[in-house]
C-alpha cells in the first residue's frame, strides 16, 4: 500500500503539468500551421465585417490654401521646378478645353479631357525622372497620362496632332511617327523612359508586371510605374497584376488615380470596400493613400514608393485621391450622373491648379502678371501647334496594317492587298492628296491574293 501512494505522488505532478499545458506561460497554445494564412485559432464563431478597420487616412502636405501642413514634410523642391510643374499643369489645362471646345467643331474625332490629372501624373513622373541617373524608367501609361509624357519630353515645344487631321503623335521606333492608333496620346520623345500606351479601359498591370520581373531578373537598378485608374481597378488584369507583382517580388509602382466616376460610374456602385489601397494588404502589396490634388504629397509618395520597390524588390500601390472636373470624353454627359453644384464646388473650392497657384503667390515666386503673361502664351503655343497639326498630311492608309505584329498575319496580308487593288482602281475618287504617300516596307514574299467575295 505504501508503494502504491508513493506512485500516485510521482504521477500527480505530470498529470498536472499535462493539464498546465493549453494556454499557460510554460505552454503556450497551439498556433494554426496551415500553409497560406498567418493567424490564430478562434473558439467563438464570428464573421469579419466589412468596416471593421477604419478608412485609411489621405497623405498630405498641403492644405487647400497652399499652406504646408508640417515643415518637416515639405519636400524642399527648387523653384525652377515647381514653377516648371505649375506652368505644365495649366498648359495642359488650356490643351484640354481648346481641343474640346475644337472636336465639337469636327476637326477631330474625340478627345478626352484630363482636367485635375496634371497633379498626380505630373509630380510623380518627375519624381521617376529626377530619382534615376543613368537608369531607365519603365512607364506604362494609359490616356489620360498626358502629363506624363509631357514632362518627360525634351524641349519645351506643346505637341498637338489630331486623330482626323493627321493621326496620332505615340511612341515608336521612328522619330514623331503618326499613327492612326485607337487611343490618341503624345508622344515623349524620351527615349530613356518609353512609355506603352494602353487602352483606357485595360491597365496594363501584366503588361507592367512582366516588364518588372524582367528587370528584377536583370538586377538591374530600375522600376517600373503602372498608372491605371479606379474604373480600370475593376479589371480582371489588375487583380492578376497584383497577384504576380506580390509573389514574384517585382520592382513596380501600381500607381491608381482615383478620381471617383471611372468612366461614368459613381464608387459607390464600383466597390463596397474602402477604394483600392485597401486591397493591398490582402495581395501582401505595400499600400498608401495620397490627396491627389498636392503635388508636394504626390511627389514625396513616389519618390518613397520608388525608393521601396527598387531597394527591397516590392511592389508598392499608390492610390491618389482626386476629382474629375471635365467629362470623360467628348462623348460622355457627366451631367447624366453627378451635379452640377458637386462640379462648381470640386473647381472653386479644391482644383489642384489653385493650390498650388496659392502656394507660389505666398513664397513670391509668381504674380498676377506673370499669370496673364502665360495664360496668353500658353494658349497661342497650343493654337499653334493644333494649327500646325492641321496642315500636316494623313498617315499613309497602309499604315493600318502596322504597329501589331512583326509578321503580318495572312489574313491582313490579304486585307492589305485588297486595299492596294482597291486604291489603284479607284483611287481617284478618293482624296489622296491629303494623304501621305508610301509606309512600312513591304512584307518579303509575294502578296497573296486577295480574297474575292
């Protein structure tokens, strides 16, 4: 007997410890070792709301009166480029209203106004430009990063071409092509920074993506900026860009401009969530919001974002908060959709312009005067060049067929020779003066025939 309660006194500790061991200091509970989620087990069953978190908060530098918020924060930019940014700013602010005051009188097929756009595409391309000293920036752009090629080209020359006069000024291979291309855009002439011009409606996240990895695979010191906006978000491409640029560690900069209508459709009818920074944690996408309309905070974000991407080999998703003054496009009526007061209220009260118009008239750097004076030239530089564009000839029709594939398909071969038939038969009814003459060189090879009906 003796012996058996000396046993139960030697299995009592370990039974105790046993016992101790769910959720004691010594023992520590178990932790959920499931691949691909890093959390804790639960005991009350409980579904996670959407507005659990809080919004997250808009960076700025500057208020609405052109007042810097905190010292430490001001970016410090020289003079000569602040005043470079504002007078871009408002030149394209003139191209905007000029070219849509000119395709209501038909000289040109559509334009698409980027009225509060210069702010974000502005400041971050030049915080891309200024951060790189002998590397190249990839930018892949989209319609209304007009800014973006405007700061990026050489030369102070506004370049103006419109789609029905004279096609398309955009990027390639030759010297200021013209393109009847479906998306008018300007062309940098940069050949440090090309930009890929993307249909508005598509991304180009994987486009932009694949340009990353490509540049991580080269360790090569550079980064790539993707501008896209809100409307675009809702593309299937920007949720599989994220994706990729997370898991493979790309060097890239989604930079979205969300200026909260897309095309024509109110966020509110968009997406349920807290717009789209707040996706970044859950693609594992270091995320930041950022007032639009400054151009100090947008510049800073970049220029941080830019620094990240290329130090840690990660992406970084930039949302910037703006408004869209103008409509979408000369096609669109925003009236169908929003407020006239809500637009008044967006361009009296908050136009980025005005800010930063309030922030140069406190510092001395800029007066009415000078204000008259540009305001004047910059119109008579954009007149002149739309004039300019206007006297130039048509691109070559058989110019359709290029700028797709390095090798003609058979079938626009075929289309190719038809046209060719067609011009040479009836050309005289056709206005074929306006048109330039010539094009791509021949595909090698004989032209097929063309199909007969």
């Amino acid at each position: 007997m003796a012996a058996m309660a000396a046993l139960r006194a030697l299995r009592a500790p370990l039974l105790k410890t046993r016992l101790r061991g769910f959720g004691t200091a010594e023992f520590p509970e178990e932790k959920p070792q499931f691949p691909g989620a890093s959390a804790e087990f639960a005991e009350r069953l409980e579904f996670i709301q959407p507005n659990v978190i809080s919004g997250i908060p808009v960076y700025r530098v500057m208020d609405r009166q052109g007042h810097i918020l905190r010292q430490s924060e001001d970016p410090q930019l020289p003079k000569e480029l602040v005043l470079k940014l504002y007078k871009t700013m408002t030149l394209l602010n003139t191209m905007d209203r000029i070219l849509y005051e000119s395709q209501r009188q038909a000289p040109m097929w559509a334009a698409r106004p980027r009225s509060t756009t210069p702010t974000w595409s502005l400041a971050s391309t030049e915080r891309q430009a200024s951060s790189c000293t002998g590397g190249t920036r990839w930018i892949c752009s989209w319609r209304s990063a007009t800014g973006t090629a405007r700061t990026r080209a050489k030369g102070g020359r506004c370049r103006c071409t419109t789609a029905a006069a004279s096609g398309t000024l955009s990027p390639s291979r030759r010297p200021w092509p013209r393109r009847s291309l479906k998306v008018p855009l300007p062309s940098s002439r940069c050949r440090r920074s090309p930009l890929f011009a993307r249909d508005p409606d598509h991304p180009g996240a994987l486009s932009a993506v694949g340009a990353a990895y490509a540049i991580k695979r080269a360790d090569a010191n550079r980064a790539v900026i993707c501008y896209f906006g809100e409307g675009a978000a809702s593309e299937g491409d920007a949720h599989a860009g994220f994706n990729f640029a997370a898991t493979l560690e790309c060097p890239i900069v989604f930079f979205c401009r969300n200026n909260g209508y897309a095309i024509s459709t109110p966020t509110s009818e968009q997406y349920r969530g807290d717009g789209i920074a707040a996706r970044g944690p859950g693609y594992g996408l270091l995320s930041i919001r950022v007032d639009g309309n400054d151009v100090f905070a947008v510049y800073k974000v970049t220029r941080e974002a830019r620094r990240r991407a290329v130090a840690e080999n990660r992406p970084v998703l930039i949302e910037a908060m703006t408004y869209r003054i103008g409509h979408h496009s000369t096609s669109d009526d925003s009236s169908a959709y929003r407020s006239v007061d809500e637009v008044h209220y967006w361009d009296q009260q908050d136009h980025p312009i005005s800010r930063l118009r309030h922030f140069l008239l406190r510092r001395g750097w800029w007066d009415e005067e000078q204000e008259k004076g540009w305001r004047e030239s910059s119109r008579r530089m954009v007149l002149e060049s739309f004039s300019a564009a206007e006297r130039l000839p048509k691109p070559a029709p058989q110019l359709l067929f290029t700028d797709v594939y390095r090798e003609l398909p058979l079938h626009l071969r075929r289309q190719r020779g038809a046209l060719q038939q067609h011009l040479r038969r009836y050309g005289q009814h056709y206005p074929m003066e306006l048109f330039e003459t010539g094009g791509d060189p021949p595909i090698a090879g004989p032209e097929p025939s063309p199909v007969q009906p």
